[in-house]
C-alpha cells in the first residue's frame, strides 16, 4: 500500500475558497489524490505513519494550467524574433516547420518543453500542434497532464494532406490513449483564415461523436479580421457563430481584438477565452480586453503560446503580465488583483478544459496537482500578503516542488521523470541541424 503524503508549508493557498490563505495546515495525498487538508499538528498525530514533508518558507498551490501552448516548437526558440505574425508564419516558422517537423521532431520538443513548464510549476498544458502520438507519449514519459490539442488545416504539410486526413489521425490518435489517466484530446482547428466552412462542420461534427473539446485561434491580429471581411463579409467571430462553433467547449485562443458586441456573444455562448499577454505583446498583436471580458462573465485562463513566439513558458510570468496589462489597458489599478490573477492561471483554466472537478484548486477528492514556491528569498521579503508576492515579485526559478496526479515530478528543484542535460543535449543536436539548411 502506498504510504500517505503530508505536505507542512507556511502557507496553503488552495484557491478555492476564494482569497483563502491559510497558516499552519496540511495538505494529505493518498495515492493520485487529494485526501483532505487539516491543521498540521492533527495531521502530525492522526498519520504518524505518513511521509510527513516540510516546506516551513514555502507556500503550497494547485498547479498552474498553461491554456495555450504549441510545446513542440520549443525546438524553434529564438529562430525568428521580432516580427509580425503573418511574416513570422509564412516566410519563417512554416518554411522550418515543413522541413523538419516529424514524430521524432515533436517527442524531442515536446518533452523539452515540459521539463520547461515544470521547473515553472505547469502541471498542465493544452497544446495543439501535429504528431498527436508524440505529443500524448512525451506527457507520459514526463508524467504532466496532458491535453493533445490536434491541428486540422485545410492545406497540406508534412503530416496530412487535407481536413479529412488531419481529423482521420486525431480521432485515432485519440483512441490509441484511451486508457492513459493523465492523457486527453481536444480538435484545434488552427484558425479561421487556414479552415474553410466545411472544414469547420466536420469538426462540430467530429467533436460532438466523440465528446471532444476544441480549441482554436480567433481575432488574433487585426489583418485575421480584415481577411475575413474581405472573404466572408463578416468578422470571424460572426462566421463561426453562424457555423455553430461557439459553445462551452470551445477555448478561444488569443481574442485580443473583440468589440462589445462579440464580448456578448462569447458570454451568452459560455465560450472560454485563452489569453496568451507576452506572445500578444512581442507579435503586436494588441490587447485582450481581458477587464471587459471578465465583467461580462467570460471565463479566461492563461497560456503561453509557443516558445517560438514567447521565448519562455513561463506561466508565472505571464500571469503576472496579464495582471498589470489589464490594468494599464482599463486604466484601473483594481481591474485584476493578484488573487484573481492567480485564479486565472489555476481554476479558470480547469474549467476551460471541463476539469474544474478534478484539478484547478486545492479540495480534497481532486487530483493532487500540486506545486510549492520557496517565498525565502531576497526577491519576496518582507512579506506582507504571499498571494501578491507570488503574483508581482517571485520567480519561476522559485518554485521548488512539482506534483502531478500525487507523482513528484520535481524535488528541490531537480526533475524527477526527466534528465535535464540529455535535454539540452538534444535541443543543440536540433538547433545544428535546423540551423545547417
């Protein structure tokens, strides 16, 4: 039998309720999941036998969802800075992409992505990228929870040739990892400019015949708009919307640019928004009305996008950025706190994903996705209020303690399920080979 976990931190920070913040408690794990929180001096006497683990400068949350990300393309890193997004796509990242993305390609960038995300305390990632099995086995050889998010375009690359072939090898994909506890699939149609109509139909049809989510870029830059316009005669959003794609399954990634009328609709349709502020900024693509938004009722989580296109997969980061961007971008200082901000990259994005139940916060019968960030430093003392500093001062090299599905995945800052130097190792081979063409 698998011996109990009590985790002693000097603050559990369990999300839910919300602002909570509490002192001198425990958090008990028994097998995948969370058993209960209790003071610690009863868990210290009603589980004597437990592997009891003290974490007396550190402040223990729910592992952090990053919303959006195209993990692979770690591979691609710093390839092609400083661009648009239509330029950076067509005459950089595609033209790369075609001639080197390949199972081996995406396993390899995957998996280093990972080992990213943990040290930053992401214990779950919704990616969407191409070669689902190997996206699926490099969440499993990392132990991550895994949401394989699976392209579908209307042109060909070097993994399919048309709508029918992408959607043939998702719902394959898909049934090959059935039994994988920590493994799920979700249909990504790229974006609406790369998907036509019919397209479109298929996948609501798909997605309705294997209860499958879907997730999407929409209203990411302004030339996406005028395309369709000029194409359609509508926005994008509108076309989609007469298409039948916005529900409560949908996670729209991006969104920056949305009148008040779209905002309306995104709220009456329960669609969730995945707001992605450092990729937004570096390609110019402007600023979510993230405040509006969340008035409105819309739910938002927090993703990175690729690190092709961030440079880091750095969810704290980026939560801490989408906080002071809300700010500056409603001129109100209150327009998103730190304990929101925080909700947003937990909770929010458990319930983007429909697993608000199991992970997303820190209740007993949940899922122990767990991680711990060492508040003992220079960068977050004095410390007044730990949610604010781990929202607007600490860093991702602080979190010290990663947990997924009960499973440590980092100790004291060394990785667990994954060897960083054979990482980095094979991150050089990739960056010799891309870089020889």
């Amino acid at each position: 039998m698998t011996p109990l976990t009590c985790i002693h931190p000097e603050y559990l920070i369990p999300i839910e309720p919300k602002s909570l913040v509490l002192s001198g408690h425990c958090l008990v794990i028994k097998d995948e999941k969370i058993l209960t929180i209790i003071p610690s001096s009863q868990a210290r006497q009603q589980y004597a036998d437990a592997r009891h683990i003290e974490l007396k400068k550190h402040a223990l949350l729910p592992g952090f969802i990053n919303l959006h990300a195209h993990s692979a393309m770690s591979l691609l890193r710093g390839l092609a800075d400083d661009l648009a997004l239509m330029d950076w796509l067509n005459h950089h990242i595609w033209p790369a992409e075609k001639k080197h993305v390949s199972d081996e390609f995406v396993f390899d960038g995957t998996t280093y992505a990972m080992a990213e995300m943990i040290r930053g305390g992401t214990t779950t990632v919704n990616d969407m990228y191409f070669h689902h099995e190997a996206v699926a086995r490099a969440g499993i050889h990392a132990g991550m929870r895994t949401i394989v998010g699976c392209s579908i375009l209307d042109f060909p690359t070097g993994y399919a040739q048309n709508a029918d072939e992408y959607l043939a090898k998702a719902i394959s994909a898909k049934n090959g990892f059935m039994n994988q506890e920590r493994i799920e699939f979700r249909l990504a149609p790229h974006a609406p400019y790369t998907v036509s109509d019919d397209t479109f139909r298929k996948i609501i049809a798909s997605a309705d015949k294997h209860a499958m989510g879907i997730h999407c870029h929409i209203h990411e830059t302004t030339e996406e708009i005028q395309q369709s316009l000029t194409q359609y005669g509508v926005r994008p959003l509108a076309r989609l919307h007469a298409l039948g794609l916005l529900s409560e399954r949908l996670i729209a990634a991006h969104m920056v640019h949305s009148n008040d009328e779209e905002i309306a609709l995104l709220a009456a349709h329960h669609v969730h928004i995945a707001h992605n502020p450092a990729s937004n900024l570096k390609l110019a693509s402007g600023f979510a009305r993230i405040y509006d938004m969340q008035h409105a009722g819309i739910n938002i989580g927090i993703g990175t996008d690729g690190a092709a296109s961030n440079n880091k997969l750095d969810l704290l980061g980026d939560l801490r950025l989408a906080a002071l961007l809300a700010k500056a971008q409603s001129n109100q200082a209150t327009a998103l706190s730190a304990s929101a901000a925080l909700e947003m990259a937990t909770l929010a994005g458990a319930k983007a994903l429909g697993m608000d139940k199991q992970i997303g916060s820190l209740v007993a019968g949940k899922f122990a996705d767990v991680i711990a960030i060492d508040l003992d430093t220079i960068e977050t003392h004095p410390l007044f209020d730990p949610v604010s500093q781990i929202v607007y001062a600490a860093g991702r090299e602080q979190v010290s303690h990663v947990w997924v599905h009960g499973q440590c995945l980092m100790d004291n800052r060394q990785l667990l399920t994954l060897d960083q130097n054979k990482l980095i190792e094979k991150a050089q081979w990739w960056q010799k080979r891309i870089t020889a063409d």
